[in-house]
C-alpha cells in the first residue's frame, strides 16, 4: 500500500504544492468538501506553491470560488465554471435522498416553488443576504421557516435548484446570493459528458483509488460509476493491488517531493474522499492506531500516513503526537506547523 500512498500525495499536489490560485485546487479536485470553513481553506492553501488565510478569503469573497451543497452532499467548495453541471448531474439523486426530511418537514414542490420565488426576489439586484434575513423573508412571504432544519432543507433545495449560491462573508456570517446574477452562464454539457468529466477528475486528482471510493465520494449510484468508467477507460489504468482493483490516471507526472509532512484539516480530500481509507491507517498489534472518526479530524501526517492530532486554539496550534516519534518526522512535523503558521 505504500505505493498507493505516495501516489495519491503526488496526485492529490500534497507532496509538490503547483498551484498559484485557489479556484485552480477546486477545479483540480473537482469539489472540495468545505463544512468546516476554516479548515477547507487550509486544505486548498496546502495545494498551493503559495498561500494565505486572507488570500483564500479574497477569493472566496469575490466568488472566483463558491460555496453550496452537491455531490454526497455536504457543503463543498466548487469552481464557478463547473457548479452548473455539478448541480445538473447531482442534484436529482440529492433530492431522492432528502425525500423523506421534505416530507416530515411539509416541503412539497408547490411550497418550495413558492419558497424559491420568494428568495429569487429577496436577493434581485446583487443582493448578499444572511441566513438570519432571508429567514424573515420566508416568514413574511407565508413560508414557516422558524424551524432551524426546515430552514436548512428549504436553502438546501434552492441551492440544488440552481437559484441560490454563496456570497461574501460579513465579518464572520456567511451570505446568500442568486447564482444567475453571480456566475455568468456556461456551456452546457450532455450527462455523458458531464459524467466523464467528474470521473476523469476524481481519479486523475485522487488516484489511486477503487469504483467503490468514487461511489461514495460522487453520490452516483453503482450503475452509474460503472458507466463513467467505461466513458474515460482509454484515460484510465486498473491495476490489482492487494486483491483489490485501482484505478489511476494513465499518465504519470514525476515530481519531486518538497513536503514529507502535513496538517490536515478535518474533511480533507486526503482522507474523506476515500470509502477505503485503509491504505493509511498505521496499525499497532494488527489495529488502527487512530479511529475512522478520529482520520477525518485534524490529523498529522508524515510520509502520508497519520501519527497524531493537532488543533488550533486563539491561533496557538497543539500538537498531540507520540513520545517515541523519531527525526526526521519532527523536524518535517516542525516546518508543517511553520507553514500553517505562515498561512495564518
């Protein structure tokens, strides 16, 4: 597994950081997954040759990159010229799996129309609103809205309609905007093409990685994953490691590694984006030295493998790593902290 390893850290730009703008991270990865907002713009800077927290903001800010709900969902970042056919060819799966939460919360497609319409004319004229308006917006236009999760679902479902997208940030609040007034239109793609696009990219930016990993981090069904490698199979290489089949990108890129060490935010494409994240896992008498949970949190990596925790407190980062670790891992653990100090 070390091979598989050392490849998605080439693949995922972790080891050899090339990139100059945020925008150019998302589109590599084809969405980053951005709950933790903190942590997902630390999780773009570390694929970048050069970044701050203030830089990553601007852009965000001035919408070169977006914020909205797609693919699994969870909140992710995305490029603005990509959200349309991410939203196309997510979205309907997205609304099936929330059928139930719209039902329970008397969501029907007459009152989400309506609930649509009402923020459509709320956020005219470019317009940046808060959560905590367009909640008063709802409510005046005779949509309840007052119930924190029949809020969320009614945003969600204006978000994967394509009516709602992020704004810039007041201070620390996130805002709304209208996605027709944001983000110019582009090209159209056919589902075909929408499909290889997303596959090319999954596995060109996260390879080597199995059909069931890109199952679970696209929100495709089955059927659907295996069609979309039958679309790029002439960009692809399988190859089994491990009784298990991985696919990769065809073409490899040499680099040189200028990094052995890593903060990891929590969620990053690193570790989330893998159904399977065996391949990392350190294990001590046969078992994981840290949790399923535990990999998806702030972790220290050295050589692409976990060895501790980290968190970060009035911007005092702690280090949580075990006694016996050895150099040259804390000298590379030491220019981690440095880096992500520096991007502070």
């Amino acid at each position: 597994m070390r091979d598989v390893v050392s490849r998605r850290l080439d693949n995922q730009k972790l080891s050899a950081p090339e990139f100059k703008k945020p925008v150019d991270v998302v589109r590599w990865l084809g969405a980053v997954q951005a709950q933790d907002f903190q942590g997902a713009k630390w999780a773009l800077a570390l694929r970048m040759s050069k970044a701050t927290d203030a830089a990553v903001e601007a852009a965000f800010n001035e919408g070169q990159i977006l914020r909205t709900h797609l693919l699994r969902p969870t909140w992710h970042f995305v490029a603005p010229d990509d959200i349309r056919w991410l939203l196309r060819l997510t979205a309907p799966r997205i609304n099936v799996r929330c059928g139930s939460a719209y039902r329970k919360y008397e969501l029907d497609n007459a009152t989400l129309k309506r609930s649509n319409k009402a923020l459509t004319r709320a956020l005219q004229g470019g317009k940046h609103l808060t959560r905590s308006v367009l909640k008063k917006v709802l409510n005046q236009s005779g949509i309840a809205a007052d119930d924190t999760v029949r809020m969320a679902h009614i945003l969600l479902r204006a978000e994967l309609d394509g009516v709602l997208c992020s704004g810039p940030r007041v201070g620390k609040q996130f805002t709304y905007a209208l996605l027709e007034e944001r983000v110019p239109v582009t090209q159209t793609l056919s589902r075909d093409e929408a499909l290889a696009r997303l596959t090319q990219r999954y596995f060109t930016s996260h390879g080597p990685a199995t059909l069931q990993d890109f199952i679970w981090w696209s929100g495709l069904t089955t059927a659907d994953a295996r069609h979309c490698v039958q679309l790029v199979d002439r960009h692809l290489r399988q190859e089994l490691i491990e009784e298990k089949v991985y696919l990769s990108p065809r073409a490899v890129k040499s680099q040189k590694s200028r990094h052995s060490a890593h903060l990891l935010p929590a969620y990053d494409e690193y570790t989330v984006a893998y159904k399977d994240r065996e391949a990392i896992y350190v294990r001590t008498n046969g078992k994981p030295s840290i949790t399923t949970w535990g990999l998806l949190g702030p972790i220290v990596i050295v050589d692409g493998r976990p060895v501790g925790t980290w968190k970060r407190t009035n911007k005092q980062i702690s280090l949580n790593l075990p006694q016996d670790l050895k150099e040259p891992a804390r000298s590379a653990i030491a220019q981690a902290t440095d880096r992500y100090e520096a991007f502070l």
